[in-house]
C-alpha cells in the first residue's frame, strides 16, 4: 500500500546530515486526499498545521516530540468548495481564515486559535460574487485584517475587511479600496508598526497602469485615501514581506520581450518612499519568487528560473544596507534540477529553504527534499536531505521560522496524499 510504504520511508535514517545538526527523518503526520497545507511555528517550537479536503478544513498540532496529536476535522461544509486555509500569526495570536463557495454565494470563514485548535469558527462575510487572492494579518492585541479581490458584474474590486478585539466583531461591511479591475491581480498583505499594514496590488485606469500600495493605519483604523503608485508594470505574481519598523520588500515577475522578468522594490519607513524598481534576473523563465525580511530592513530574495527547458536552478539575493547584492548565488550548485520550494527567514536573520528534487544516482524518477540553512549572512555550506529519496511526487511545501526552531511540511502522492513534517534546529 502507498501509504505504508510512506510509513517505511519516514522512519528510516536520512543520509548523513551536517555534523551538529538536529534534524530528525521526517514523520508521516496524516494521510488522505489533502490540498494546500499551512503552517504557523510558535516560539515554543510547536507547529499548528492547517489543510483542506474536498470540503471541510482539518488540523493538528505538532512538536516534533513523540507521536503527532491525532488530526481534527476544524469544520466540515458538505456540497461546498473550500478554499486554502491561511495562517497569520502575530506572538501568541493565531488567525485562520478560508474562503466556502456555495451555490449562489460565498464566505469568508475566521477562526482564532487559541490555544492550539480551539476556537469557534465564525462567518466573517458573505457575498453573492466569487472572492479571489484572500489575504489576512493579525497582531499582538488580536486585531485581525483581510484583503481580497471580489468578482462582480462591473469587474474586479480590491476590498477589505478589519477585526476589532475590543468588540471582538468584523465591520459590518467591508471597504472597497480600488476597481472596477479588468483583470484578476495577485495581492499582498503585510504587517507593520502598532497593527498597521501595507498591501499591494495590480492597478488599471484613471491614466495610470501598475502596481500601487495602500497604507492601513490601525488607530484611526483607516486605509490611505489613494493608492501609491510603485512600478509602471502589472505583475503576474508577486510577493511581500516586511520588518517590524514597516519597511517593506516587493518582489515580482512580468514579461520582458518573450522571457520574464524578476523586479524588486523597496519601502523606506524612515522617509516613507517607494525604491526601485531593481532588474534582479531575466530568463526564459522565472517563477516562485519568495521575499522575506529580518531587523533593521534586511532582505533574502529566493526564486527558481531556467534558460534551457527542463532545466531550472535556485537562486538568491540579498538586500542591506539600501542595496541589493550585484549578482545573485546558486543554491543548488551541481545537484540538478529542482522542482517546487519554500523558504522562511526570523527577524533574527536566521533562515532556511527547502525544496523538492530528484536525487542523482538514486533510483530513476526519485526526488527527496533538501534544506539549507542562513545564518550570519551566510547560507550553509551544503544542502542537508531530509530523508530517504522516495518515488512520490513532493508538493505544497511549507517552511517556518522561529528563533532556533525551523518546522517543514510537505505533501507526498498525488490525490491520496501523505501529509510528511519535520522539525529541527
């Protein structure tokens, strides 16, 4: 069977890691027809883990100590489409939202945890249209926010929606901050300073085309008057990431005369202005482009791009000091091609990335999943496998962060699939 050959997998030794490391073989955590895993670490380096099925969202919690806690069925929505679940954590505060679409209708669904899966889930909107590109952040006080992109018959609208611990209620209706769009845009959502936020997106009309950004300031509890104009360009996809002071780093792919492109941008918080944008790669093709920022406005850019088809390589780049590094570093070095990948970095500027690839002499078709760690401004000397190459497709990797605590899941299989996690230092 599939999955006790996943068991078998999981519990055999991985290649020998790097001398000193605590990484363990990865557990099977679950098994099932999963999609779209999440994952939040907490500082006591116990992860809660999110998922969805064909229509209900589970959970569990794990520490990576003895057996994992058996998992939860969170709520169950019989005939509905579930969306993928998002975590947004600020400290002790856990916030897990999803999408239901029902004929006719569909909701944004919140649920707070704490501690560990418990909470009561709450409808935090409902509409008739279709949302899009969910986003949420939450901070310390338990004040929760969540952007998106509604689809209507007078187009696309960027719209947004706060949570107020005090009355421990969602506004009564959200607010409409740009549209109507012609075309779906990729969002991003960010925390910053005292539960303010910054969010991102794609913008057409009124003479101007491109990406802008919106300010949310928490007190007042108010969003800018208009959208801040960034880069003359409309992103494919994009990623943003931010530091506790509200500087902010931007990445994003566009087409650039038949190849593609990766551009950054940059926001000062000191003098609360917009840099770049800053040419970070061009290729035939570059996709997963993952941004993530330390203390003091420090940035690690990871994206994977290839020229020759078939062929694709992880690469880096980092940003300090107001200035990205002149030519980015490959992260793969002769090991081959790889495939998807997740990456987190602390505030402390400890990092680590992870990613799926086939594994040279092994046997053929089988991948395994990589780690390498940053640390002093430094990524490891070596990639560390964690476990056994095995022949299932690994997918929907996650990684986190936290202090000394790193925490990864992945699915492996396709349809029926094992839920695979590790947690080490």
């Amino acid at each position: 069977m599939v999955f006790d050959a996943l068991k078998k997998l999981a519990g055999k030794k991985a290649q020998a890691p790097e001398p000193g490391s605590a990484w363990r073989a990865p557990r099977l955590l679950a098994q099932g027809p999963f999609q779209a895993p999440a994952m939040s670490l907490d500082a006591r380096g116990s992860a809660t883990i999110l998922w969805r099925t064909e229509t209900s969202i589970m959970g569990l919690r794990y520490s990576g100590k003895g057996e994992p806690e058996e998992p939860l069925t969170l709520h169950e929505y019989p005939g509905a489409q579930v969306g993928a679940p998002l975590l947004a954590r600020s400290e002790e505060v856990l916030l897990a939202v999803w999408t239901v679409r029902e004929a006719g209708s569909s909701r944004i669904c919140a649920r707070f945890l704490r501690p560990g899966l418990e909470g009561e889930t709450l409808t935090a909107l409902t509409v008739p249209e279709e949302i899009l590109s969910l986003q949420a952040v939450v901070d310390r006080r338990g004040d929760g926010l969540l952007i998106w992109v509604r689809r209507t018959g007078q187009g696309l609208f960027v719209e947004a929606l706060s949570y107020d611990i005090r009355t421990q209620a969602w506004d009564a209706a959200p607010i409409r901050l740009d549209g109507p769009l012609a075309q779906p845009t990729p969002l991003g959502l960010v925390p910053g300073p005292k539960g303010s936020a910054l969010a991102v997106w794609n913008h057409e009309g009124g003479g101007y085309e491109g990406l802008v950004a919106s300010h949310y300031f928490a007190k007042e509890r108010i969003w800018s008057d208009r959208p801040v104009g960034i880069a003359h360009a409309l992103a494919r996809s994009l990623d943003l990431a931010s530091d506790e002071l509200g500087n902010a780093a931007l990445l994003y792919l566009t087409g650039d005369g038949g190849r593609v492109a990766l551009d950054a941008c940059v926001f000062s918080a000191a003098n609360h202005t917009w840099h770049g944008p800053t040419r970070l790669a061009s290729a035939l093709d570059v996709s997963q482009p993952k941004v993530a920022m330390a203390k003091g406005g420090a940035a690690l850019a990871v994206w994977r791009q290839s020229e020759v088809a078939g062929t694709t390589r992880l690469f880096t780049r980092s940003f300090q000091s107001g200035k990205w590094a002149p030519r980015p570093e490959s992260l793969e070095g002769d090991m081959g091609s790889g495939r998807a990948h997740a990456f987190a970095l602390s505030p402390e500027a400890r990092g680590a990335l992870i990613w799926a690839q086939p594994v040279p002499g092994a046997t053929a078709g089988a991948e395994g999943i990589f780690l390498r760690t940053f640390a002093h401004g430094k990524w490891g000397p070596s990639a560390v496998p964690l476990g056994a190459p095995s022949k299932y497709a690994h997918h929907s990797l996650c990684i986190d962060v936290v202090g000394e605590h790193t925490a990864a899941i992945w699915l492996a299989g396709v349809g029926r699939s094992g839920l695979m996690g590790v947690i080490g230092k």
